[in-house]
C-alpha cells in the first residue's frame, strides 16, 4: 500500500481524488496540505495547514515517506496579472516540488494543470504560458515519475461541487446530460481522476501530458 499527500482537496478535483484515495485498499495514509481545515475525520487522513505554501519547509518533517503527491491546488486566472498568477501557481509548485524532492526522489509527482496549457511558454495565452512552465519544472524535477494532468471538461460526483460559482450554475443546467456525457471518452469525472492519480503510482506511463481520454484509460483497473 502507498501513502500520499494531497493538495487542492478543499477544491473539486483535490475532493474528488481524496474521496477515492480514502477509500482505496491501495493507499494507505494520506496527508492533506490546505490553507483552511477540510472538517474530515478519517482513519487514514493527516491534516496539516499552511497559509502560504512557499513556506513549505516549514513543515518538512510531517512530509517524510510518502509514495505520491497528488497536486491538485489551483486558482483561476480571473482578475489576476502575470506577475500574481506566477506567484501562485508556479512559485508555490516549484517550492512544494523542491522539498520533496530533497526529501524523497523517488516519489510520484502527479500535477493538475489544464486542457490548452502551453508547453512551449510561448504562447498568447498567459495562463497557459504559466502552467506549461509549471508543468515542465515539475516533469524535468527528476522524480521517479510524474505527470501533468490535464483535464477538460470534468462532470462532479459523489456530492462534490466546484468552489467557482458559475461553475456550479452551468453543472445544474447539464445535470440532466451527464449519463449521457460520461460515456464520452473526452469527458472525465472526479471519480476518474482519483481514480487515475492512484493508478499512475502502480502503473508507469510512457505518456506525461494526460488528457481526459488518457487520464479515463488510466482509471480503468
């Protein structure tokens, strides 16, 4: 059995793939990192908090021996500059990605970025620009393995809900298509994703860029 640590799980997609790592019979222990208390209680979960995760050494000893890092914390571009949304999506990785790569090489770094992102950090879109940084660093870290998630469309399950509000307004109107949507290979699930995150630790994958369809055949056991 693995342990891992979980970021992003007061989100939609971090819920999603906590809900799936809790009841797996391959993990065993999972350690959350959030800015504010999830109000879970499990057997299994470790709850620690960080209000500014460049300040991630300061908890360095709660994060030995851990199998994956299930990096799920992200925010959106709405209303932020460059210079901003670097701080919190690049600056934030990399100094989580540094500790534990210090602590623990051989671990699985699996990060969550976006269908569109921009490897080439060359592109119009600053977003994408700044998740395909992100998503290089982590890839080029050398951990033993690691992935860049890259979702699409995602239906929620098991009661999660998006923290976005629209977000939320536009999952009511399709509620009633969702049956039909997830038959979709390029449609994903909270579900799936969890399901994925897990697998990838047990499963070696030549491909590192996922999208829905390939983040879908890697839930499959």
């Amino acid at each position: 059995m693995k342990k891992v640590i979980i970021t992003g799980s007061t989100g939609m997609v971090g819920k999603g793939v906590l809900l799936e790592c809790l009841d797996s019979s391959e993990i065993e222990k999972v350690l959350v990192v959030n800015r504010s208390t999830l109000g879970i209680q499990h057997p299994k979960l470790e709850e620690v908090l960080l209000s500014d995760f460049t300040q991630i050494a300061s908890i360095k000893d709660k994060l030995h021996d851990y199998d994956g890092c299930f990096y799920c914390m992200g925010i959106s571009v709405v209303g932020l500059n460059e210079d901003t949304y670097t701080t919190i999506t690049f600056e934030t990785t990399k100094a989580f990605a540094d500790v534990l790569y210090e602590l623990n090489p051989e671990l699985v770094f699996n990060y969550v970025s976006g269908s569109g992102t921009d490897s080439s950090e060359k592109g119009r879109s600053m977003w994408a620009r700044v998740k395909g940084r992100t998503e290089n660093y982590i890839l080029n870290k050398g951990f033993k393995d690691a992935y860049a998630f890259r979702p699409g469309m995602i239906i929620p399950e098991r009661g999660i809900k998006s923290r976005t509000g629209w977000y939320n307004a536009v999952y009511v109107v399709m509620r009633p298509f969702f049956g039909m949507l997830k038959k979709s290979k390029n449609i994903t699930t909270t579900t799936k994703i969890g399901l994925a995150m897990i697998n990838s630790l047990y499963r070696m994958q030549e491909l590192k860029h996922l999208e829905n369809k390939d983040i879908n055949q890697l839930s499959y056991v």
